[in-house]
C-alpha cells in the first residue's frame, strides 16, 4: 500500500485553508479536514482515480468544497504536490505546479 507524502508546500496549503474556513464559521476547518481525509482515503485505496491533469500531475477533487488535491502516483508513495482552491486561475495553478 502506498502512503502519502506532503511537500512542505502542500501542508501550507492545508493549513491556510483550514485556518480560511475555520474563520468562516467555527468547526468548518474540522469539517474541511474530514472531506480532505476522505479524498486521500480514496487517493490511496486507488492511486489513478484523480483524474490527469498535466503530465503526470492527476487532480481529485474534495468533496463538498472548492477545492482539489495535486499529487502524483509512485509505486511506493504518492506525493501531494498542492492542494488548492479551484477557483484560481488555471494559469495560476499551473505555474504553482511547475
């Protein structure tokens, strides 16, 4: 089974985002966390179901928010390379990406 592997760049991220909707309404970020778990449940259980986005960046999205998971498939890891607000622009994301 593989495990997941932040960069430091995408834990920032979950922490901003967090923190944004725990602003918003108090216990939203714990909610926020949950659907986000959820995702990498099913990132781990199955590694190809983000779909591709940019080489070999695939993109999942959580559920309930505005928001999606950037991470590459390894055979023995999966690496979360950003998770961010969707409502960027693309170019935005992308350039983020590398």
């Amino acid at each position: 089974m593989s495990r997941i592997v932040h960069l430091l760049s995408a834990d920032i991220d979950v922490h901003n985002a967090y923190e944004y909707y725990e602003d918003l309404a108090e216990g939203r970020g714990a909610v926020f966390m949950r659907k986000l778990n959820a995702a990498y449940g099913l990132i781990i259980r199955f590694p190809e179901s983000g779909r591709l986005f940019k080489g070999t960046y695939r993109r999942l999205l959580v559920s309930d928010f505005p928001y999606a998971i950037y991470y590459t498939p390894y055979s023995d890891r999966i690496m979360i390379t950003a998770v961010l607000d969707i409502r960027q622009r693309p170019e935005t994301i992308l350039r983020r990406l590398g």
